[in-house]
C-alpha cells in the first residue's frame, strides 16, 4: 500500500472511533506528532543532586545545549550524569565541561566521546549577565538538570556560591529537627 492509502485508512478507521477534529488535533504538526507520546512532558534526563547540597543557589536559567546525533540519543535514554560538572565562560561563550554522556550504545565509530567540553546556547545578554555576576568573588556557574523540551535538550543552570562545611552541618542539624518535630507531632495525632 502506498502512504496515500494508507493515510485514507486511518482517516476511515478513525472515523468510526473519533471525531475527524480528533484526529487531526492528535496528528497536527504544532502539537509534536513527529516525538513519541510523553516526551514533552518527561521528567529530567539527569540531575546533579550536589549542587543543592554544596551550593547555595542564587539564580536559574535554561540553556540549550550543543550536541551531536548520538549525544541526543543517549541523552534521551537518561546516560548523563552531572556529578562533577560545571560551565566556564572562555571567550565570552559559556562551555558545560565534565558532564558524562555515555557513548550511544547502537552508534558507529563516529561515536563521540563522553566528557568533551559542549557549548551552551544562551542569548548575549544573558550570557552578559553570567559574566557579571561570575567576577564576583565565590560564585560559580552549575547544571542542575538535564531535560528534554519537545525536539530540544535544554539544560538548567544556576549561578552559585559554595557552602562552607559548617553550612552544610548546620542545615543536616535543621533537617533533623524538623524530621523529630514531624514524628512528634505524628504521634500526636
């Protein structure tokens, strides 16, 4: 059969379940028909669960993301780790270095390699801004996630500032407080 015929099937059976308006709403091109069903709405693909902990996090932004064909695959398959990762601006340009994204596991011997440094996509301004507030003494640039937004991998950074270990204990301190304020009162009740 050809496509035509094959697309005139689909029309006659959806037909018969659903409206023709639901067909073409499910099948449109602005709402993504060419990604499968949940990708828009994934959680993330990676996260670095140390930035919270070493980092007190003073302001968010998303960034794409420069990859190759294979890097996307994998990335979509969740084999990113943020562990060790962070951005340097080098000439102006925000750079992600040590984020690990495995070799694709069905990619030729152009696969890339794991740990090469993958620019970030930012406007001028903002990268302007990062600039700015990195000269500061004590703040650095972290990826908190890896995710996927619609046919894009975006990846969200923070400007940060490192805690102190006396801050890191302090806060264990509060949590374990608050974790004994919560048994009690659900004994309590």
């Amino acid at each position: 059969m050809s496509s035509k015929a094959d697309t005139i099937w689909t029309l006659v059976r959806v037909r018969k379940r659903d409206s023709v308006e639901a067909f073409l709403q499910r099948f449109s091109t602005h709402s993504g028909w060419h990604m499968k069903k949940n990708d828009k709405n994934r959680g993330p693909l990676a996260q670095n669960k140390r930035a919270h902990r070493n980092y007190d996090l003073l302001e968010t932004m998303e960034a794409g993301i420069m990859l190759t064909g294979t890097e996307v695959k994998a990335a979509r398959r969740g084999q990113v780790q943020l562990k060790d990762a962070f951005v340097e601006l080098r000439h102006g340009e925000p750079w992600l270095l040590n984020a690990h994204i495995s070799p694709y596991s069905h990619g030729n011997i152009h696969n890339h390699d794991p740990e090469r440094p993958r620019k970030l996509l930012l406007h001028r301004r903002e990268i302007d801004k990062l600039v700015g507030r990195v000269q500061q003494t004590g703040l650095t640039i972290v990826p908190l996630k890896v995710f996927a937004s619609g046919a894009w991998i975006k990846v969200e950074i923070a400007v940060a500032q490192g805690k102190k270990l006396h801050d890191k204990r302090q806060r264990e301190r509060e949590r374990e407080l608050d974790r004994e304020v919560a048994e009690a009162r659900k004994g309590r009740w």
